[in-house]
C-alpha cells in the first residue's frame, strides 16, 4: 500500500539535479516568450500606425487590453492553480497564449487585434503568477532564492531580446508573421513541459498521497537519493482540509504581497517605461534618448543577475527593506544629476536596484509568504492589485511631469518605496533557508520564529 510522503521534508532534502534544471528551463522558456511579447508590442504598435493599420487611440486600446488581460489572468490563476493544480494551470495559461497568438496574427481589423490582444494578456498574467510559485515548491530552501532569480533572468533575457526583434526582424517579417511565430513556440514549450508532474507539495495538501509519493520518489531516483526518506506527519484527510484566504492571520501577508507588488509595479510602469519621453522633454534628441535608454536597460539583466548571487546569502526581508530604500534614494537623487553622463549612471543604478528587487521580491519572497494550499490564489490576487496599479500609473505620471517635472514623479515613487520599506520591515518575516510548511502563517503572525538560519548575514 502506497501512503505518506511528506514531500516537503523530502524534496527539501534533495541536491540540485537534472530535474530541478529542466523545470527551470521549461518554465523560464514560457516566462520568455511572454515577456518577449509584453516588451515587443511597442514595436507592433510603432509598425501598425506606420502602414496605416491603426491610429494612436486604437494603439492605447491595444496596449491596455493587454494589461486589463493580464489582471484577469493572474486572478484566475491563482483560483484554478489551488483548485485544480499547478501543471493544469500553467499549461491552460500557456496554451490560451499560444493560440491567442495566432487569432492575433489573422486578425482582420483593430478591433479583433484588440480583442486578441485581451485573451493574450490573460495567459501573460498568470504564466507570470504560476511560474514563480510553482517553481519553489520544487526547489529546495538553500536554493530557491538563487533558482526563482534565475526565472527572473528568463524574463529579462526577453526585454533585449525584444529590442533587437523590434529593430531587425519586425520590419522584414511583419506583425502577422512575428504573432504566427511566437504562437508556435509558446505551443511547442506547451508539448515539452506535458511531461513536468504535478506539485506533489499541491497534491499532499489535497489528500492525493499516493500520486504524490510516487512523484516525489521518481525525483529522488533521478536526483541519486537512496536513504530512507523522513518520517511523514500523519495525513490529513482532504475534506479536513480548510482554504481560508481572507483571515486575520493573513492580513499582514497580504500587506506585504500588496505593497511589493504596488512598488514594483509603479517602479516599472511609472518610471522604466517613460524613460524615453522624459530625457525628450529634457531636451535631448529622440535617437540620443533611445540611447540613454539601451544604457539603462541593462540594468535589468545585471540586476537579475546580481540577485541570482545575493538571493540566498542574505537575509531576504533586510535585502528587500535595503533596496526599496536605495531605489528611493537613487530617486531622489535622479533629477539633479548635472551632465547626461551622471544621468546615464544614475539612471543604470536605478534599474539595476529596481531589478534586484524584482529578483529578490517577485520571484521568491511574495509567493513563500503563503501556505500551498492557497499559494497561487493569494500570490494572483497580489499579482492582479499591482497590475492595476501599472494601469493607474499613467493617469499620475503624466499630470505630475506636466506640473512639476521630473521631480514630481520621482518624488511619488520614492513615497511609494519608502512606505513599502516601512511595510516590510514591520511585518516582513524572514523566508531564507526555511522550508515553506515551516513559513505558513500561524494564528498570531508573531509567533513565527523570528531568529535568523546560520550563515545568513
């Protein structure tokens, strides 16, 4: 008789294997290719007012479909990833997305291009919410910081990738043809990972122990692990298994998935973004603004890189205070740079941190935060909060530059920061080198265990 596994214990216990690398790769690829297609659309867009397909009203209703798109995706992710698991959500996203491309591509008018554009954004929002979370409930504590970072890298990896697609191949091949193309590959990644299983941390939590036992005995075999595996904790029986989501012991979770959801989002949509229109009306030439703005951009591999370094050697929530703090003060310091050269490196570091926290925050901490067997829906409902805070940001970000430049809207993302930073250093709790059934909220937050793993600095 197959039973109990404890596949937390277990898969916490496991060294990095071949396993572990091709669950990142497969779920990094579909990370890829959304952020491919969130950062190309620019590009879509800049090529259909040039031929005259659409004009610039259409255009904005194109790019906020997108984000309308991706705020329900990541709602509804979350809700079907807990109810029916995490391999059925991340391929039906995935699959909606692909498809989605190619009614994109056929598209016989802008309206129908928009409406393409809405269902693509559902899948965009919850690959986004699905692959994070699913991803550490693999990865062991000593290295899901590191691996959830390396995700991010996939993500950022798009951003160039985007940029040179954009420049060179849109021109050449057209927009129908880039949809047809990024359709076949998100349905070719759909084909390859039919095979990643189930989280067997998601199907323990639902009773199902014999498919999580073999699941977690198939990883052993291929990670080389031969001892006998923990003594499991009595099984809980599924109908005794509660969901809560909105209890008083969760509320100062979902404080700090709101507030570091709002702070990256407003980050990324309220200064990232409008780059390119800020150093025009500061005077310098469109073609030495997109240059200011490729030295920039780096930031966001570098910085993706620098938090797959730090990830796991520091304490996550001090880092997470830490560069909420520094962004806010490069901020600060950002409209006073006296020559274009400091602007440029200003403008690096501001990125670079920003990206650090995007790494550090977004791909590990928010989904640690809660328990499995509601992981998804409350990291979707964190998701979908500053996804419409990334919808609001232009309504704020355009009459603050017109009043008071510049430093008007630096001076409300630095708010934004600091308040976040105050957030997480009330509530925050620290996740680095714990295993997630130890991180689960308990009926008062505060008695979590509060002293820090060895080693961490």
């Amino acid at each position: 008789m197959t039973m109990i596994v404890a596949s937390g214990a277990r898969l916490d216990r496991l060294p990095i294997c071949s396993f572990h690398r091709r669950l990142l790769w497969l779920i990094g690829a579909g990370l890829f290719l959304d952020g491919f297609e969130v950062y190309v659309a620019g590009g879509v867009i800049g090529l259909l007012i040039k031929t005259g397909w659409t004009d610039l009203a259409s255009a904005g209703q194109f790019i906020s479909a997108g984000v309308f798109g991706m705020v329900l995706g990541a709602a509804l992710s979350g809700v079907l990833g807990d109810r029916f698991g995490r391999r059925f959500s991340y391929q039906l996203n995935l699959l909606i997305f692909g498809l989605a491309s190619f009614a994109a591509a056929a598209a016989p008018s802008m309206m129908y291009l928009v409406a393409a554009r809405f269902v693509m954004g559902i899948g965009l929002g919850a690959e986004i919410v699905v692959g994070y979370a699913t991803l550490i409930e693999y990865v062991p504590p000593t290295h899901r910081g590191r691996w959830g970072a390396g995700l991010s890298m996939f993500m950022n990896a798009a951003l160039f990738v985007s940029a040179v697609t954009g420049y060179f191949v849109l021109p050449e091949i057209g927009w129908r043809s880039l949809f047809v193309a990024v359709g076949i590959a998100a349905l070719g990644v759909w084909y390859l990972r039919k095979g990643v299983p189930e989280s067997p941390r998601w199907l323990e939590s639902k009773g199902r122990n014999d498919e999580a036992e073999r699941i977690v005995a198939g990883i052993e075999r291929e990670a080389g692990v031969t001892t006998p595996p923990p003594v499991p904790a009595p099984a809980i029986p599924a109908a005794a298994i509660v969901h809560p989501l909105w209890t008083r012991n969760m509320l100062a979770r979902f404080a700090m998935g709101f507030a570091l959801n709002i702070g990256g989002n407003a980050m990324v949509y309220g200064f990232i973004i409008w780059l390119p229109s800020f150093f025009v009306k500061q005077g310098l030439t469109i073609t030495t603004s997109l240059g200011f703005t490729a030295i920039m951009s780096l930031g966001g591999p570098v910085g993706a890189g620098i938090g797959m370094l730090v990830a796991d050697r520091f304490n996550r929530k001090r880092m997470i205070v830490g560069l909420s703090v520094l962004s806010a003060l490069l901020g600060f310091i950002y409209p006073f740079a006296g020559s274009n050269e400091l602007v440029a490196l200003n403008g690096f570091a501001l990125v670079t941190v920003i990206y650090v926290f995007v790494a550090v925050a977004w791909a590990s901490y928010v989904p640690e935060l809660f328990p499995t067997e509601l992981r998804l829906r409350a990291a979707g409902t964190c998701n979908a909060v500053g996804r419409m805070v990334a919808v609001a940001m232009p309504f704020a970000v355009v009459p603050l530059f017109g009043s008071f430049g510049i430093v008007g809207v630096v001076a409300l993302l630095g708010g934004i920061l600091l308040i976040q930073a105050a957030i997480v250093a009330a509530l925050g709790i620290e996740t680095n080198r714990r295993s997630l059934e130890a991180l689960a909220p308990t009926e008062t937050e505060g008695a979590l265990p509060v002293s820090e793993p060895a080693g961490i600095s």
